[in-house]
C-alpha cells in the first residue's frame, strides 16, 4: 500500500547525528517522487516531515506546499497542518514549530 523506501534508517540517522538533514531530505524527496500508480500512494507524514525539513532549511514557502499536501491527502491532520502552516507562513523559524512537531 505505501512504499517508505529509505525513511525509517534516514530518520534514525538524523536523530542520531542532525548533520545528517541532506540524507533525510533525499529520501523524503525518493518517497514522494517514486509514489504513484503501482507502486503505491506517499505515506502518513512523509509529506509533513518534509515540510518540517524544509522549514528547517528556511524554505517556508516550500514547507507551506508540503504541509498543504499532507493536509489534502491525509484530512485528519488539517489541525495539526493548519498550525504549521501558520508558523511557516509567520516567518517562525523550525524551534517554534519543533514545540508544535
């Protein structure tokens, strides 16, 4: 049904050492490019990680798109999205959303 490709060791890897954003970056990027018809649909959160990344980076308006995508495709996380929406678009930095994350 979903393919998470590389994100569960990329993940852990970025916990463990935060240089490590390029690699989680590319393969949150893998997911979502490689997701479409047969090899099934981006998974729960990979589009809000991505967001927090890229709002990480200081690409709010790249993260704005992530976290509406996630919202679109998963309804249940219109709140929470909502209110990162409301942080990137504030100019906050990725501290104010991490107490929201």
């Amino acid at each position: 049904m979903y393919d998470w490709g590389n994100y569960t060791p990329s993940l852990y890897g970025y916990y463990k050492d935060p240089a490590k954003i390029v690699e989680l970056m590319a393969s949150l990027e893998a997911i979502i490019k490689e997701a479409g018809p047969g090899k099934g649909a981006v998974p729960p959160g990979v589009y809000a990680e991505y967001g927090y990344v890229q709002l990480q980076q200081g690409k709010a308006t790249d993260a704005v798109g992530s976290f509406q995508q996630e919202m679109q495709r998963w309804p249940e996380s219109k709140v929470f999205m909502q209110r990162m929406i409301q942080i990137a678009s504030s100019g906050q930095k990725a501290d104010a959303a991490k107490e929201s994350h």
